[in-house]
C-alpha cells in the first residue's frame, strides 16, 4: 500500500485483501474433505471453478476498474530492477522500451 498514493486507491486494494483472506479460509475448510477422499472427481471440480468465480468477482469488485497513475521515476526504477533481476538470474539482456 506504500505504493498507492491516497485513501482512494488503498481502500479498495484492501477490501480485496480482506476478500482473498476469506476466500482462502473457505478453501482450506473445503481441503480436508477432498483430502480425505471424500469428494468426486466433479465435486473437487466444481469447487475449484467455484473458487476461481470468487476470486474474479473479488477483483473487480475491488480493484478491477483502479488505475494508477504512473510515476515515471518509480517506472524507470522498476524497469532498471527487473532488467539487473533478469540479469543477474537468467543471464539474458533485457531491453527496456521507451
């Protein structure tokens, strides 16, 4: 949240945050019945494509239709940091566009 510059932009991110948590808890609870063998191949199916609905509305619901604007300096950094990441990792030469 450093990153988002105003109350505006942090809110939503946070309702989201709160959205995946309970997400996430729903999911664990589920786990233990598919580990036990307890579920179908469809069921577990049917949970996980149930599971990936939650997360998309939660997105849009929260942060789906956020902009940020863009910082070229915090821009320029990141594109610099991810072109010595890849680097230094992967041993490629990353161009970066201007």
């Amino acid at each position: 949240l450093q990153y988002l510059p105003g109350k505006r932009r942090s809110a939503p991110v946070r309702a989201a945050a709160y959205s995946y948590e309970e997400m996430f808890l729903k999911a664990e609870a589920r786990w233990f019945d598919v580990a036990e063998g307890r579920r179908s191949d469809a069921e577990i199916n049917q949970l996980i494509a149930d599971l990936k609905l939650e997360q998309l509305k939660a997105w849009k619901k929260g942060v789906g239709n956020l902009t940020i604007p863009i910082n070229r300096w915090v821009r320029k950094k990141a594109d610099r940091l991810t072109a010595d990441y890849f680097s230094q990792t992967y041993n490629v030469t990353v161009t970066i566009r201007k």
